[in-house]
C-alpha cells in the first residue's frame, strides 16, 4: 500500500498531505522535512526512486510541483508513477490546465479529487471518467445544498 | 494539451489577484483572501502575524457557534494546519461539521478529521457514531465521505464497531459505495485481522462483477486476506481461474477510452491481478500451471514503450520466477529484464537491477547471460543505479570471468562515488580471494586496490596481503619490488605502507639483490630504502600502526643488509623515548636487541616460515615483529575477568598485613619478561612431583590443592584448586578467590565451571598462576561462596602450610 503523499513546492513549501499511516504530528513533520530535503537535492537526470528507512520513495516533478509518494517493498514502483500521473491528469481536468496555484487556493478540491482516486493507500477506481463524475456530482450537491440555505455563504469554499 | 506543459502555461496566465464576490466584508477574512494575505508576507514574523490574527478570529468563531460559517473556519484552519501551525482547537469542529446534515458541512468536517483527528487522540471516537448513521443513512457521497475517512484514520476500535455497517454496504447496488466498502474492508483487516472472517465470503461473489473499481477493490481485499491467512491462501487458490480470465479479458479486448492507459487496458487492475497471481502460485503447482499460459501472454504482448505497458511487464517478470513456472518462462522473464536494462528510461534499468539481483542466486546462467549490460550500468552516473549495478556485478564474478570483471570493477572503483568505495574495495578483494587465477595476478590485483582506494579497505586487507605474499615464496622478490615502488611513489596509502613496510623488513635482501625478471632492473641503495622507511616513519600522514611497521621493518633490515647498523641503532634509540606508548616500547626492546641481545637478534630476527591460510601466526621462538606482542594478549586474556575478583577479594579482606595487590601488570620490562612470557602460554609443566594439599572440607566438598614448579621459570608456580562434591546435593553458584602477600603476583584463570554435581560428580577445577621472584614464604588468603543444602555459604580463611617445595 501507499503509505502516504505529499506535495511540495521547489522552495520546499507544503501543499498538500495525505497519511495512510497513523502517526504523530511531530512525526510527520520529521518525516516531511527530511523527504522534501532528500528529494530536493536530487538532481533532474536520476532516476524516480529512492529508498529511505525501509520504505521506497517514487517522486516525479511536473513543473513547480514535487509528488511524491511512499510505497512499501512489495509495491511496484513503475505504477506508482502511473498512479501518480493519473492523479495530475484527474487535477488537470478538474481546474482546466490545473497549475500550483491552483492547488493552493483550493487545496481541498485537490484533497477531494484524491479521495476519489486512492482509498486506503489502494486505488479505488481506475476510470478517469469515474472520478471526475463522482467530484462533479459531489460539487452540485454542495451548491444545491447552499441554495436552499440562501444567501450568506459561500457557494466556493 | 499536455500536462507538463499546461502545468507550466499555468504561472503566467494566472491573475495576480482572484475577483472577489460583491457581498459585505465579514470581519474575518474568507479563505481565498486569507491564502493570499498568507502569500504576500514578506517574513516569516509577519506570516505568523497574519495567522495568528486570523486563528484568534477563527478561535472566536468556534465559541460563537455560527453553524453557517463553521465550515469556512474550519477550511482555513486546514490550510493553516497544513503550513505548520498548531490546529488542534479545530478538532471538536470537525466532529460539529460531520453531524451536521448539510453536505458542505460533512466534506470539510471529514476532511478536518482525516488531518487532525487520528487514533492517538480519545476524541477521535467520537466521530464513530457519526460514521456509524452515514454510513448507514446517508446519501450515496455521504456514504463516500464516511468510508473514506475510515479507511484513512480509523482505529482498530473503530474498525470493530464499524464492521457490519461496512459488510453490508457490499453487496448494495451502487457500485460507487461498494468499490469504497471494498477498501474499506481491506483497512479494517489491516487493523483488526480477525474481522477477515466477515469478509472472506463476499469476495468470491465479488470476483464476479464487472465494474473495474469493484474488481479493484476486491483483488486488493483477497490479496490482503491471503497474506495473512494461510487458510484463506488455500482456499482462494480455486479463484485462479476467474483471475485468468480477467486478465484475459482485458489483454485481449484492446481499447478501452475509459480504462486504457498509452495503449495498455487498465495496467492498474492488471498489476494488481497479477501481484494476486504471485501469491496464489507460489510452491504451489497446480496453479503456477494454469497461469502459465496467460503469463506468458502478457510477457510477449505488452505494449512497451511506455511506461504503463512496462509496469504490467514488471510485475509479470516478478510473478513468473516467483511462481513454479515452465523453465522457458523464467528465460523469458529474465530476458525482458535484460532487455530492460537497455532501456533509455532510467527508472526502467533501475527496476531491472533490482530484479536481478534478487535472481541471480536462483536463475545464475540466465542473469550472467545480461553481464555485459550489467557491466555497462556501472557507468551511470545516477548513484542509485551505479550502487546495484556494483552489488549485481560482484554477484556475477566467478572464474571465468574474474579478470576481465576485475578490470570493469577496477576501472569503477576508481571514479565511483565515495559511499560506494567500501563496498567496491571489499566486493574486489573478496572476489580475488575467492576466483584468483594466479598468486602474482591476487598480489597486483591486492595492491592496485590498496593504491586507488587504500584508505577503504577493511582492516583485515593487510593481514591478508601480508599472509598471501608471506605464503608465496616464488613472489617475495616481485612482491617486494612492486610494493616498494609503490611506496616510494606514495605514502599516504596506509594499508599499502603497512604492508609494504612489512615486505621490505622481511625481504628487504632480495630488494637489494637485484630485479626481479619482468620489473625494470631496479637498483635500489641500502641508503635509499632506509630514508623511505625513515620517511614513514616521520610522515604525519602515518598512522601510529603503520609506525610500528615501519619500525620494525628496520629493525628486521639490521639483519638483512651489508652495512653497518649504525643508521637503524640511532632510528631505534631516538624512539625510544617517543611520546607514543606503543612505538616507545617496541625501540626500547629493540635496542635491548642491539645491546643485551645482540647475539639472539638474528634469531629472533628471521625470516617468517610460510603461514597456512587463515591460520594464526606460529609461535616460535626466533619470529620477528608478532612475537612481543601475542603472549602478552593470551596470558592477559584469561585475567581480565579474575583481576576484577582480586580486587572484590582485596577490598573485602580488610587486612593489616598489607595483602593489597596491585593488578598483575603485565608491561614487559626491558630485558627481562620478553624471555620469560616467551615461554608461558605455549609449554606444558614438566613435573617435579610437590605434594598436594588439601585446604577446605566441610560437609562433602573439598578443596584440593595441587602444584607444578615449572623448572625453566622458577619464580613461578602452577596451583591447580579442584572442588569436589561427595555429599547428597550439589554445590551451585561456587566461587573461589584467593589474595597473597605483596611481594607475590597472582593470576587466577577461568574457572572450570560453578557447579560440582552431588556423589562424586565431576570436580571444578581452576588454576592459579603465582610469581614469586623473591622467593618469599607462600601464603593465601582464600574465599569461598556457594549454594549447598539450599543455603548460600561463604567460608574465608588462610593458608600458611604450603609445601617447602612450592615456594623455595
């Protein structure tokens, strides 16, 4: 299984973390500080794999952005790639030519369109049509649910 | 479009600004406004600043209530959580957001609880019962939320309480739940194995859906149960077929818009069916056979230029030689991975080599088939890749191909990255060891790694050179030309100086006698190699082992040269009183050598007999530079843990007769003990025959001693105490220490156990060494502690009657 994903900035700035392991904050600060460091200092022509303590760590950059995940020994590090492609092809089709700022501003969205895709550190549906439907049709619910409450809130988060 | 390069279109098409909906200003910022007031702090005090603010605003919010605007609180929260902040306050508002009815409320409450709550906290059971009515109540996206959050932060208590509601949810209509309850099963397994017994039997139902998700999930599910269960292994062996044909299915229909990736059909589903797959061959016949076909199916017909196809490839090639395949299979799989290795992806080679690695003990023709493109690996500059290529490759050498893999390995060794030098030196040099072809070529190939990488070597490599060269008399004047050019070139080596130092004291004749065939005719002065080893052993680079190399070198060559030994005699004296302990000692024993000894220095001096490999180092009189050395560690050995008893034994026995001993010290004085411990460790006692005497009897156990006065060392005596035990219960936990007078020296050796069996059994035994220079009367005083009829007994008392004949 993935144990988890994190998003960073060529600055090292964090934007978005998913845990499928429980640990500490403290813990997970550690762990993120010292991954960002490792995959940073890599340099463009090496390879997307590396290990750390016992687990092995897939990462690919696509533009300003860092993703990076770690998969556990027996896990195929050539999918995780694809997994990880996947994921920036589902947040492309969501915001339109989806950017960091995008997932900045609205890093629940990113959040949401995740948990479509990944459940558990598995994959949970393989059809990018799927997905996207399900993020659709969730969004509506939201904005159909706002109308009834009227005016005052937000119809964005 | 692709998406790297809308990725990057992106920066500069983005307004600065986002617009802001015309409504009224709220007093606390709406997220979009808080994210860009966070952005356009120039310090990191004023960022705190901004949040800090913001939070108090936030805090106010929360105690306030507003169910509205709890959402956006918490949303902003989240975003704040994730920078770093602190955000535990938000953590009962998640639980407020996820009991509210309203869907906006429930996504961003559930979304809080998967960041802030997890299983360390108490609170986090709270949201079970929420959970618990949405998973049961809620809309189909309710349900969604609610399963996802399990799975992501539900504990094992959790999981307990929450499994039937999940067992239900799989078998319902909706594929969209049931691919979520799937998963979620599969975290709840993980946390609490014994749930697998509810969710063992749906699977096999579920194998038969047809919507990719489901079939997802459920392959993962089974693959999970599997793993864990023995029994639930067996029993899913009957599925293979249905695996098979999903896999058949999916090979065979082509394309798919919905599923497909660059040509592959859902690679996701398939490498997840054959990771199934490995598990459910493997040792097992039966299966491994009615997978074969398919395998090789997908070994041949996978798309493979990109990287989806090849992911499905790899997972293929890692399940055929897991599984009892068909012998032409394993080629096959092996091949692909060779094949990879040629790959221009980098990741691709990679994946390669650590498949390879893990077959080249199983499948060795196969892999030495691929060394060539192995041996090209080492050149990647990419660390990862150079590091399994170096671990792949010293697995391939044998003895055929040593010398030309020796090369290859040579050639890295010399531009490789620092943390991989080690392993490349001691990968070299075990592979010599173990394939040489010749003793010349093990000796160069020794010495060329020594030279590129001396400083990584283990520290054994020395000794092993020196016993290698030692062990070849044909090679001694080679050797000691070679190294000698070698370390007038360079001193900094230390392996390489030690061991050249080593060969020029032992051999340093054949050095001045001439050349060596195949070398260049070297002439080399007796000045000449005297300055080197001076040099050395002035240098700062020289470690202080590699000193006493040096020293000793010298002092072997008083022996070996024509010349006056006026140069070495200075060189000795003047280290005589160097500030290192070690490098002191030894000159002033060799001076010792030059004046009281002169006429045993060419004995003691000698050439080294051949040694056996792997064997230690003879003890012989007339050996050179080890012999100072090994008796002090043998006879100090066995003291250590008897030392310390003598110093509980002096402590305890408050005794006016100034018993106190200092620690037998064993540093050799100059002259004296070189001969005498000579003689110690190795030769047994001839006896003059002194009587025993018995010392303790008390209730059936008796101490016995017995004494040897070893006649070419008068000053020392051999007691041997036996316990023996004639009473009706053992004696355990026996101790026995002793103490004498001042004057004497006392070595207690490790006794022969601590329990003497009841009715005769087998006695403890332990032997006391005592010096006794001055030859002063014999007394001891002896302690005693043991277990006998169950109780614990402790005796002290002295003995003054020794025998005439032990002391005299």
């Amino acid at each position: 299984m993935m144990q988890f994903m994190l998003l960073f900035s060529r600055q090292g700035k964090l934007r978005l973390q998913k845990w499928y392991v429980p640990l500490s904050d403290k813990e997970k600060k550690k762990i993120t500080r010292e991954l960002v460091q490792t995959v940073l200092a890599r340099k463009p022509k090496m390879c997307s794999f590396l290990e750390w303590r016992d687990l092995k760590i897939v990462y690919k950059r696509y533009a300003s952005l860092y993703f990076c995940c770690a998969i556990e020994d027996q896990d195929n590090e050539l999918i995780t790639l694809e997994i990880i492609h996947r994921y920036v092809e589902l947040l492309d089709k969501y915001f339109g030519s989806v950017c960091e700022l995008d997932i900045i501003f609205n890093f629940e969205k990113a959040y949401f369109i995740l948990d479509e895709f990944l459940l558990g550190g598995e994959v949970q549906e393989t059809s990018k049509k799927n997905v996207l439907k399900a993020i659709e049709q969730a969004d509506l619910l939201q904005e159909n649910q706002n109308e009834d409450w009227g005016g005052l809130s937000d119809d964005t988060l | 479009m692709r998406v790297e390069e809308s990725l990057q279109r992106g920066w500069s098409q983005r307004p600065a600004a986002l617009p802001r909906p015309a409504r009224m200003v709220l007093p606390s910022l709406k997220l979009q406004e808080l994210i860009q007031e966070i952005r356009g702090a120039k310090t990191q005090a004023q960022e705190r600043e901004v949040i800090q603010k913001e939070c108090a605003h936030i805090r106010a919010a929360f105690r306030e209530g507003d169910a509205p605007q709890r959402h956006l609180q918490l949303a902003k929260l989240l975003y704040v959580h994730m920078l770093g902040y602190p955000a535990h306050f938000g953590q009962m508002e998640c639980l407020k957001l996820i009991a509210s009815p309203r869907f906006t409320d429930k996504r961003v409450g559930y979304l809080g609880a998967m960041l802030l709550l997890d299983e360390r906290q108490d609170a986090h059971l709270l949201i079970t019962n929420s959970i618990k009515n949405d998973l049961s109540q809620g809309t189909q996206p309710v349900q969604g939320l609610a399963l996802c959050t399990l799975s992501t932060m539900g504990s094992a208590e959790m999981c307990r309480d929450l499994a039937n509601e999940v067992e239900k949810l799989l078998l319902r209509p909706s594929p969209y739940v049931r691919k979520k309850a799937v998963l979620a099963a599969v975290h709840m397994i993980r946390k609490v194995p014994e749930l697998s017994d509810i969710f063992l039997p749906p699977c096999t139902q579920l194998l038969h859906e047809r919507h990719h998700g489901i079939l997802m999930g459920t392959v993962t599910l089974i693959t999970e149960l599997c793993e864990r269960n023995p029994a639930a292994l067996t029993h899913f062996r009957q599925v293979v077929p249905q695996l098979v044909q999903i896999l058949r299915t999916l090979v065979i229909s082509g394309y798919s818009a919905e599923h497909s990736v660059a040509g592959v059909s859902d690679p996701f589903l398939q490498v997840q069916v054959l990771r199934l797959l490995r598990i459910l061959g493997r040792n097992h016949d039966e299966s491994s056979e009615a997978m074969n076909d398919m395998l090789a199916q997908v070994a041949t017909n996978t798309d493979t230029s990109r990287n989806a196809g090849n992911a499905v490839l790899y997972e293929t090639v890692l399940t055929i030689v897991d599984i009892r395949s068909a012998s032409g299979l394993r080629v096959l799989a092996v091949n692909i991975l060779g094949r990879f290795l040629l790959n221009n992806d980098k990741n691709i080679r990679y994946v390669a080599l650590t498949s390879l690695l893990r077959l080249v003990q199983s499948d060795h023709s196969a892999v030495q088939r691929h060394r060539p493109t192995v041996v090209e690996c080492l050149r990647e500059p990419d660390a990862s890749l150079s590091r399994r290529a170096l671990e792949l490759s010293l697995a391939l050498v044998n003895s055929s191909n040593i010398r030309s893999m020796t090369q290859e390995l040579q050639g890295f060794l010399e531009s490789c990255p620092v943390d991989l030098r080690a392993d490349c030196a001691s990968g070299i040099l075990l592979a010599a060891e173990r394939f040489a072809p010749t003793k010349r070529w093990h000796i160069d190939t020794i010495m060329r790694v020594l030279t590129t990488a001396g400083a990584h070597v283990r520290d054994d490599a020395v000794a092993n050179l020196t016993q290698l060269i030692g062990g070849a008399e044909e090679l001694h004047a080679y050797s000691v030309h070679r190294l000698y050019s070698a370390l007038a070139a360079d001193i900094s080596q230390q392996p390489l100086v030690q061991v050249a130092a080593w060969c020029i004291g032992e051999y340093g004749d054949l050095l001045l006698s001439g050349s060596y065939e195949e070398t260049e005719p070297l002439q080399v002065q007796e000045e000449e190699v005297l300055m080197l080893l001076e040099k050395v052993l002035q240098s700062h680079l020289s470690l202080p082992a590699t000193r006493g190399y040096a020293l000793t070198a010298l002092m072997k060559l008083s022996t070996r040269l024509q010349g006056d030994n006026n140069r070495i005699r200075r060189v000795v004296s003047i280290y005589g009183s160097c500030l290192d302990i070690e490098l002191q000692q030894r000159a002033v024993e060799y001076n010792a050598l030059f004046r009281k000894y002169d006429h045993m220095r060419s004995a003691i001096l000698e050439k080294m007999p051949l040694v056996e490999h792997g064997g230690p180092q003879d003890d012989e009189p007339g050996e050179g530079k080890e012999k100072p050395w090994s008796p002090k560690r043998e006879v100090q050995s066995p003291t250590e843990p008897p030392t310390s008893n003598l110093l509980d034994l002096l402590d305890l026995l408050d005794s006016a007769s100034g018993d106190a001993q200092p620690p037998p010290a064993l540093d050799l004085m100059p002259g004296d003990s070189l001969l005498h411990l000579l003689d110690l460790p190795s030769k047994t006692p001839s006896l003059a025959p002194i009587p025993g005497l018995k010392v303790f009897d008390r209730e059936g156990l008796q101490i016995n001693l017995s004494f040897v006065r070893p006649p070419e060392t008068p000053a020392l005596l051999l007691i041997t105490a036996t316990a023996s035990n004639t009473s009706k219960s053992d004696v355990t936990h026996f101790v026995f220490q002793a103490a004498v007078p001042k004057s004497f020296q006392l070595q207690l050796q490790i006794p022969s156990g601590d329990t003497v069996p009841a009715q005769g059994g087998p006695p403890i035994t332990q032997v006391l060494r005592v010096l006794n220079p001055n030859k002063a009367p014999l007394r001891m005083r002896l302690r005693l502690t043991y277990n006998h009829f169950g109780q614990s007994v402790q005796e002290i008392f002295e003995v003054k009657d020794f025998p005439l004949d032990t002391w005299q």
